[in-house]
C-alpha cells in the first residue's frame, strides 16, 4: 500500500520468495531471516513512536496524548473483575494467554522448529526463554503505541478509509458527490473530536 504495488502480485511474489530460501537455505535461512524480521519489526515499532511523536499537533506531547487514552479507558493493564461479559480482564487474560501460549510454545512451526534444531538442549532452553523475555516489553511497547495511534488520531483528523485505493475508486465514480459530503462531515466531526481531546488534557473527560 505504501509503495503503490499491487497486494496480489506483492503476495504472491513474497511466497515465492519464502518457499526458495526455504527449500534452498534450510532451518539455518529460516533462522537468519527471523533474525532479519526481529531487528525490522523493532526498527518498525521505533518509526511508529518517533512519527507518533513528530506528527501531534503543536502543544500536545505523548504524555498529553496518553493522558487521555487513560481517561478514556485505553491503559487499563490490570483489571482484577471477575465478569463473563467483559472480554478484556485479567481472568479472560490468563485462560486465553494460557490456551494461546501453549499452541504458541507448544505446536507453532516457528518455535518446535528452533527448538529442534538447536544444538544442544541447553541452545534450545535459552533460545526459548530468550523468547519468553523479548516477548513481554515488547507487548507492552505494541499495546503502548497502539494507545498512542488511539490518542493521536483524537487530536488529528484521521482519514475516511486509510486504503487510499478504495478511495479513488469512489472518487471516480458516481457516487463522488455524496462520498465528498460524508467526507465533510466526517472532517468536521473530527475537528470537534479534536477540540474536546485539547480540552480533555487536563481536566475530566467531558
């Protein structure tokens, strides 16, 4: 999306890719190129903070931006409540993660595959607890920025449809005309939504 090339071709061409590396590199190229993925995913998550950080409006900094993620219920990390109807507490947490990390750690190609073909038991215990570690902040940067995409997009007018393809499609239909009404009353709602996030920094959300 980002370069303009076809998704399809962009799918088909990177599977092509994975399956040689694969099948001419073995489990040592499987390996080195999870390392590869590990250093742009981090590199990646660095772009996402500094552009969050570089693009808020002028006089609205991270902690003004998260400030209000928190009052609107975003950074709520911990809660202990026991309720059948709320998806996102620490009990729902612990019987999902507990489900999750056993398929994970347990049956995911990409770890069986760097346990078994770690040198010794003892490569393989690191490299699995190794995981273990990274895996932990990194959660926390992931859900932290995604807080931070939350807040930024309270304060800056997001777009109708982040596809932009959709978009010219619409535009050069028919429909453009109505399609450019809802876009501006979308803009305008946003701009209120704006204001009130301003006005929300340092006193209750209204």
């Amino acid at each position: 999306m980002v370069l303009g090339w076809s998704i399809q071709w962009t799918i088909v061409a990177i599977g092509a890719l994975v399956m040689a590396y694969t099948v001419w590199g073995g489990s040592r190229a499987v390996s080195h190129t999870h390392f590869l993925q590990f250093g742009i995913l981090w590199a990646g998550l660095a772009v996402v903070a500094v552009t969050i950080a570089l693009r808020l409006p002028r006089g609205v900094s991270v902690l003004d931006a998260l400030t209000v993620a928190g009052r609107l219920g975003r950074l709520n990390i911990v809660d202990p409540t026991f309720d059948l109807t709320n998806r996102y507490n620490l009990w729902s947490g612990l019987i999902g993660g507990c489900f999750l990390a056993l398929s994970y750690f347990g049956a995911d190609q990409s770890q069986v595959g760097r346990y078994l073909t770690g040198r010794s038991v003892t490569q393989s215990r690191l490299g699995l607890l190794f995981n273990g570690l990274a895996k932990v902040p990194m959660q926390f940067l992931i859900l932290g920025l995604g807080a931070t995409v939350f807040a930024f997009y309270l304060f800056t007018p997001p777009p109708v449809f982040f596809d932009p393809e959709p978009v010219r499609q619409v535009e050069r239909s028919a429909l453009a005309p109505e399609f450019q009404e809802r876009v501006a009353r979308h803009h305008a709602a946003a701009l209120v939504q704006s204001e009130r996030a301003r006005a929300g920094r340092g006193a209750s959300w209204a």
